[in-house]
C-alpha cells in the first residue's frame, strides 16, 4: 500500500463522520491505488450509486454488485456537519447584520437644518453633502420634527452581534470537538478547566481512531487488499498509542495494588504501558523474584524437609521387639 494512496484514504473514512459517507472505488491493477466517488451520486438509502446527481433510477449501479468498491457510512448517519450547519447559517446572517450595524452606526451622522422655503440653500446644502465625502447624510427641513432610535441603549458597540457569533462558534466547537477551550479561550477559563477540556478532546481523538481502526479491519477492505496480493490473513491494522505519563504513573500504582489481590494476565501489562513483547517465549513468564518470594519459598522447603523427617510410618512387631531390646541394653551401658 503506497503511503500517499493510504493517507488518502484515512482521509476520507475521517472523513465519513462529518458528511455522513464517503465512497472510494479501487482501481484494478497491481499497485494500490483509489479514487473518490462523489457523495452527491451515492444514494445509501437505495443502495445505489447514480450517474446522475438528481437519481435517475434507470442509470444507477447497485453497490453490493460492485466488488471494488467500498461505501463507508451508515442509513441514519447523516454527519456532525448536519449538526453545525444551523449554526453556520446563523452565524452568516449575523455578520450581516454586523456589518450594516457598522455601516450605519459605525461613523457620525450629518445632519443639518433648511428653511422648507428656501430652495437655494437646499440646493447648495445637496452640494455640499456629496462633496464631503463618503457617510451618512441628511437634509431636514427645520418645520420638520427629527429622531433617530438607533438601539445604542442596548448595543452600543455592536456587543449583541459579537455574543451572538461567538456562541454560534462554541456550539460548532462543542459538535466537532466535544469542548470550547482547546481552540478559544473564555474569560472565565482557567488552567484547569482547560487541561479538562484538552483529555475531553483526547478521548474523542482516541475514539475516532478506534473507528478508523475498525473499519480498516472490515471483511470488506481485507477482502480488497487481498485482491492486491497483501497477506491480510491472520493481520490486522492498528494504531501507535501516545503513552501519557502521568496518567500512567496513577494507573500504575492502582494496577499494583489491584495485582496483589488479582492476577493479572501477562499480555495486560506489555499492552497498557506499551512494553515490547520478548521474543524469547520463556521471559514472556518469566520474572525475577522479589525478596519476600524467595524468603516465602525458602520457609516453604523447610517445612517440607521437616514434614519428611517428622513423618514416619507405624513400626511392625519384629521392629518394636528389637526397639525394646536396644533400648534395655543401652540402658544397661549407661548404669
């Protein structure tokens, strides 16, 4: 598998959790090698694929049927980009609104006073608007009566508008992201609500590699590659885990703890703290005792040997008679 091939397609199965699907049809041949399809002819609710975008049911290709190709997604899933596109359009419709806010409120109003009857001066007054340059401008005869209500009370530096864009932003980075703290920062941040926010997105990262990670190992890309001449028999595609350190450091200590009183398999300890493997199959059990394991079997093998030489079994009658007449002459020696 080339490297830029396999990139692109990791792409494009991330890919798949914010549109909803992505389809890749591979090319036949020796080498490795794919191409998008796109979305707008994948119809997944039919199972189809369709030359044209706007589903023409007489010239579409069933996907099961096409071998090389691999649609990734499912029926209800319609992508976290559904999810902010609400938030997209109101956030649009908001710099709209900010930017006419600007416009008109965003350099001082000229405004002046004529005689309604004096149509010299209004003239001369007209000149001088479009001659002083660009802005708002206004001509108002001094009989009529004047106001402007302009929302300052409540906006008076376009405030509304820059709450309003920055929530639409914190909702989208909450779909995409699970949190707010990692891309922006709020006045009431701190460092540990940031930290908070930073293993939040940490566990999401993590989960979206265990997806990639499954649907790489789907019967149907093993089934593909093995048309390539990979050997995906007995394989598997996984990812290199980041080890944290200090979240190893306290699982550590739990994990001693919890291994006094169960045991643990091997395999769990290689995984968790990403220790190689040896390739000697006997160090894989093998471990040098502690001082209270040698103490505990030493104390064991005593109590063995002593066990032996404690146990003995019944003497029989010739025995007990030759017993009595050792011990009379020993002591008759003595006296």
């Amino acid at each position: 598998m080339r490297g830029e091939e396999g990139r692109k397609l990791i792409r494009l199965i991330l890919e798949s959790l914010f549109w909803g699907l992505s389809g890749v049809e591979f090319k036949v041949g020796r080498e490795f090698a794919l191409e998008e399809i796109p979305r707008k002819h994948i119809k997944i609710e039919q199972g189809v694929i369709a030359k044209n975008q706007y589903n023409a049911y007489d010239d579409e290709f069933k996907i099961d049927e096409l071998p090389f190709v691999w649609v990734i997604g499912e029926k209800n899933h319609l992508g976290l980009l559904l999810t902010c596109s609400l938030y997209a359009v109101y956030k649009r419709g908001n710099w709209g609104d900010w930017a006419q806010y600007v416009e008109i409120f965003g350099q001082p109003v000229r405004i002046v006073e004529y005689d309604a009857y004096d149509t010299k001066t209004k003239e001369e007054i007209r000149k001088l608007g479009r001659e002083s340059g660009n802005g708002l401008f206004m001509m108002i005869p001094k009989q009529a009566k004047f106001s402007m209500l302009d929302g300052k009370q409540s906006n008076g530096n376009g405030d509304l508008q820059d709450k309003f864009k920055n929530a639409c932003n914190e909702e989208m980075a909450i779909c995409i992201l699970g949190n707010t703290e990692t891309t922006s920062s709020s006045r009431s941040s701190g460092y540990a609500q940031s930290k908070e926010h930073a293993e939040q997105q940490d566990e999401i990262t993590a989960s979206d590699l265990v997806f990639i990670e499954n649907t790489l190992n789907s019967a149907r890309f093993l089934k593909i590659l093995s048309s390539y001449g990979y050997p995906v028999e007995g394989g598997k595609f996984k990812y290199n885990i980041e080890l944290n350190l200090e979240k190893l450091k306290k699982r550590l200590e739990i994990d001693l703890q919890v291994s006094e009183k169960v045991p643990f398999d091997p395999d769990y300890w290689y995984e968790t703290y990403g220790i190689p493997k040896p390739q000697n199959p006997k160090l894989h059990t093998d471990r040098e005792e502690s001082k209270e394991e040698k103490k505990e079997k030493e104390t064991h093998v005593l109590k063995e040997k002593i066990r032996e030489l404690t146990d003995f079994q019944p003497l029989s009658f010739k025995d007990r008679v030759f017993k009595k007449v050792a011990d009379f002459f020993d002591h008759a020696l003595q006296k």
